[in-house]
C-alpha cells in the first residue's frame, strides 16, 4: 500500500486529489494539510511513502517546503502538483529535489501513474518534461531573467500578476506589507521594469500566470 499526504491550502482541491487516489486499491491518503505548519504536524504522526505538495501556498511556498524537508533529512518522496504551465516550473521542482511534477488540470489516471512512479524511487517526467530535461543538457539555453529570481520573489511577481494588492499578498504570504514591496522592488529591479503593469506584461508573456 501506498501511503500518501496531501499538502494544498485549497480544501475542494484535496477532496478532488483525494477522491481520485482513493478510487485506487494500492493507494491510501493517510493524512491532509493546508500549509507547512500543519504538515509538520501530519508527517510526525503518519507513515507517509509520497507527499502531494503544491507550489503555491500562503506562508512557505512549495519549494520552500521542499527545501526545508531535504534540511531536516526527510525520506518522503515529494510529487509537485500545480495549475502553472510545467515548461515554467516543472523543471526547477526537479532541480530543487522533487522526484516529479504534475499538473492537478490533468488526466486524473495520469496523477495516479505519477504517485506509482515515485513510490517505487522513480522520477516522474511527462513526456513534455523529459523533452525539455533533454534539451536542457543537450543544448543548454539562456536563462530568462525571471530565473534569477528567488521563490519569494517568484511568488510575489505571479501574485501581483494575477491582479492581488501588496496588502493581500502579504495577508497570503504571511508577511508584512514592507517585506512585500521589498520583494516587489527586488522584482523590478531584477527584471529591469518600472511598474506593476510591467511585470504582469512580463508574466503573461512568459507564461507565468
């Protein structure tokens, strides 16, 4: 059997997810959180195989989750699931130590084919991600500047992006409205742009929203 925790702030998404995986004989969901805070919590108490963990998140994103696992020795196997595109984050979860990524839009067989895969130790990669984990070492590409970017940082630039206030970024992020606008500076100089109607410009261009 299987054992799998969900760690995604919306709650329908974890029914739906969970719902999906317990359709399964070999798949068990032994335990749900909504941020890093309460995952800590779940992952004391319950034998976990593969832990479902989304990129965005208030508090620590996922790749912060991530990296603080692989801090504190952590064995489980980390499966990434979002709704961004995988040609703009799915290869930045690999390198930072994820064992796959997976688009919770998809094919639902296909979520359940990825929890398999990284139980038994495997990397997951759709055929899309393998091409471009191919391309990468074949033919290495510039870097877009938005890859200079820290994850905070990162974060801040999709959620002002999508429309959010500086005021409700830092309510979601758990932050003060100051430490946000530094990461907003941060992001315009980085990026070399003046302006939040820039930065969504850049967003949408590169398909980060």
């Amino acid at each position: 059997m299987i054992r799998v925790v969900l760690c995604d702030d919306h709650a329908v998404l974890r029914r739906g997810i969970r719902d999906t995986l317990s359709e399964v004989s070999d798949i068990m969901v032994v335990g749900e959180a909504g941020g890093y805070s309460e995952l800590r919590d779940v992952l004391r108490t319950a034998l976990c195989d593969v832990l479902l963990l989304d990129i965005n998140m208030p508090g620590r994103n996922g790749l912060e989750v991530l990296a603080s696992l692989k801090e504190t020795g952590s064995a489980v196997k980390v499966l990434m699931v979002s709704m961004y595109p995988e040609d703009q984050y799915a290869l930045r979860c690999l390198r930072a130590g994820a064992f796959g990524y997976a688009n919770k839009a998809g094919d639902p067989l296909e979520l359940v084919s990825a929890v398999r895969t990284v139980a038994q130790g495997r990397k997951y990669l759709t055929p899309d991600v393998a091409q471009m984990l191919a391309d990468s070492i074949a033919e290495p590409t510039p870097e877009l500047p938005h890859s200079a970017l820290s994850e905070r940082e990162l974060q801040t630039l999709v959620k002002i992006a999508s429309g959010k206030r500086l005021s409700d970024i830092a309510e979601e992020l758990m932050l003060s409205p100051k430490t946000v606008s530094v990461y907003r500076s941060r992001v315009l100089e980085k990026l070399k742009l003046t302006n939040n109607a820039e930065l969504t410009v850049y967003a949408i261009r590169n398909q980060l929203v």
